[in-house]
C-alpha cells in the first residue's frame, strides 16, 4: 500500500498494491506487497558460486546490495569473452523446445568511462548491454529461444578491457519462458505468496494473473484477473473499494472487479466499464445497473471508487464524488473477489492495470477520498 500523510487505515480491511508507478519503475524495486511475478531462477544466487573463465575476475567486495553480496567482474582483458559462467543443468530441458531463456544480473559502473556487458546462453549472440559511466545499480537482460541453444552453460561477460578496470554485479537470474526478467528472487516465487494483502488476512491468488514487461500484473482483457476467495467483506451494509487503473481497452463491457458468487448475475457489487463510461453494478434482488456518465480513458490513469450505504451507492472519479444512485441496496452473496473480471463470467474482462486496490469498512468521505486520490495522484501523474 502506498501510504502518505492522511491515509485512511483505521477503515482498510484489505488491499494490494504492486508498487508500481510512473516515476519509479517497480521491475527494479519490488515493493512491501509485492515481491514479484511468479517465477524460479534457476541459477546459484551469489557470483561467488559461478566460475570464471581464462583469467577473468570476480572479487568479492565485501559490500551487498539488497541482502546480497557483491563483485568486480571483468572478462580477461582483452577479450569480450572468457567472463563469470557456469552450466545449468537441464536449462533446455526446462525451457521445454519452443521455450525461452532469460538471464540477468544488476550492475552498476563506478568508472568515468562507458563499458559494455555481454552474454553468453548456450550460445553466442548479439547481446551488447551499454553500462554508462558513473551509473548505478540496473538490473540488464538478455532473452533467447530455446531452439538456438547448443548447450546448458551461460556466461556473463563484463567487458572493460582493462587488469585494474572492473563492473560491479549482483544477483544473478535465469529463468524459464518468462520473456523477460522478473524482479530477483533466490528461489521459487509461487502464484500465492507474490502479492500480499495488505492487511495480510486474505491470499491473493496470481494464477490466472498476465505481466507485463516490467513484471507487473497486466490484464489481457481475455483470460486474465486476480482472485481472492473465502471474501466476506463485500456483504457488509456499507463500505467503499477504490483502484487505480489504466485500461488499454474501454469498448464493451470491462469489469475492474467483482465480488460475490460464481452464479449468473447472483447477488453481487462490481465496478465496470460499460461502452466507455464507469459504471456500478448490484446484481441480485433489487439489481440496479447504473452507468454513472463519467467516460473512462485509455490515455491517462485514473483513481476510481464505489462506495455504499444506507443512504445511497456512489461513484468517485479522482477524488471527487460524481454521482448518486437510488437507496435500494443488494446485500450480495457468494464468497469470491475477482479483479479484472467478475467471478460469474469468464468473459467481460479488464484490458489494461490495475495495481492498487484497497477495499475499506465503511462510506468513505469525499474528503477521504480526497486525501487517497492526494497520495497517489504525483505517483501516477493525475
């Protein structure tokens, strides 16, 4: 959860947020809550456990980034080859034959002058990564297919052509049909224990979640969403969920979340996209479908909410309270909350991101809301 001055905690009664933002990139800085998309390196995770090649060197600094220990790498001066390898055994094996390999370290350069890093995954390819002087720590990548593997050894290869010259390196990774580098693990990240809850009552479960190429949760606006089961929260007789989001796609019917049971419109709350405008659906006894007239964006993010009361169902727009539907509430059943789709529907889903969404126990103020939408209006660019 991205909390400021003013956040109104007292009320939370769960929430993520994937700590991605458009100011700092979370493929580097995996946030509190979540660690990262779901993946195992297959690799040893200290350089300290790979080998080097000719009279390349890899000097222990005593020094640590992130909890892990740190090296000046560089290949044997004078070649762009001979660097920090080592065979992984069953890498093709595990890429399966129309897979990919990805493979990728943090580095920083502390010289005044450019250098380049090369790699090496079961074979020799185009795979220049310029580290420019006086940089701090990245994290560099290269993908391969598995199919233009000739063998199970990899190879970084630091190059900077000089005995007394070093890059420094961390966190070595190497990964199967990702397509790209995720944040850095030092094992398995499993589907359950990627994202947490803020409030750490509920397990968010990632199976069915897509990425994108930062690693962040991404939704397809096909098959994707993030599910959350035995959900109870919903059912109560007032509360408010707020996300942010931006959509890539807002023609049709594009649901940001849902919650209550698997039956066809059974007894549940959910906001949506419905042919370009927000809107809030109560499905059961008493349905109402409620298109608020405010027009969703594909170009810019927004911070949107539902809340609900005795007095009324409510929509927000960054902040500001728009709109107000009749007093006739459902009470909605079922125990599921899915965002990015609804849990009655395979279909209607969200095509675009969603990273934070926080669901709290009462009708949030508009001056609550505000101070939310504050919070996270510099981190978005709103």
């Amino acid at each position: 959860m991205y909390k400021g001055k003013g956040s109104i905690d007292d009320y939370l009664l769960f929430g993520y947020d994937t700590g991605a933002s458009l100011i700092t990139n979370a493929f580097y800085s995996p946030s509190r809550f979540y660690k990262g998309e779901p993946t195992t390196n297959l690799a040893p995770i200290s350089l300290a456990d790979w080998g080097t090649e000719g009279s390349a060197q890899r000097i222990a600094t005593d020094a640590t980034y992130r909890g892990q220990p740190t090296f000046n790498c560089r290949t044997t001066v004078g070649e762009s080859y001979r660097g920090i390898d080592k065979t992984i055994s069953g890498l093709r094996t595990a890429a399966g034959s129309s897979g990919t390999v990805t493979m990728s370290c943090f580095i920083r350069n502390n010289n005044t002058t450019a250098y380049s890093c090369y790699a090496y995954i079961g074979h020799d390819f185009s795979s220049t990564r310029t580290i420019a002087a006086n940089s701090d720590w990245q994290q560099i990548q290269w993908t391969v297919n598995q199919s233009s593997m000739n063998n199970d050894y990899v190879e970084f290869r630091p190059y900077t052509n000089n005995a007394d010259t070093y890059l420094e390196m961390t966190m070595p990774q190497v990964e199967v049909n990702k397509g790209h580098a995720t944040q850095h693990t030092t094992g398995t990240r499993s589907t359950s224990d990627s994202l947490t809850d803020i409030k750490r009552n509920k397990t968010i479960d990632l199976t069915n979640a897509g990425y994108n190429s930062n690693a962040q949760p991404y939704f397809n606006g096909t098959s994707n969403y993030i599910n959350v089961t035995n959900y109870t929260h919903h059912q109560s007789t007032a509360g408010t969920i707020e996300a942010v989001v931006k959509l890539d796609t807002i023609s049709g019917n594009r649901y940001i979340f849902g919650a209550g049971g698997t039956s066809t419109y059974g007894a549940s709350r959910a906001l949506r996209v419905n042919s370009g405008n927000w809107g809030i659906v109560t499905y059961g006894s008493g349905t109402e479908d409620w298109s608020t007239g405010v027009a969703a964006s594909t170009t810019v993010w927004q911070h949107v909410a539902f809340g609900w009361s005795g007095t009324g169902v409510y929509f927000y727009i960054n902040g500001v309270r728009t709109s107000t539907t009749r007093t006739g509430l459902v009470k909605p059943l079922g125990t599921i909350l899915r965002v990015g789709m609804p849990p009655w529907s395979v279909s209607s889903a969200s095509h675009g991101e969603i990273p934070i969404l926080r669901h709290y126990s009462t009708l949030l103020t508009e001056a609550e809301m505000k101070l939310n939408f504050e919070q996270i209006r510099q981190r978005f660019g709103i």
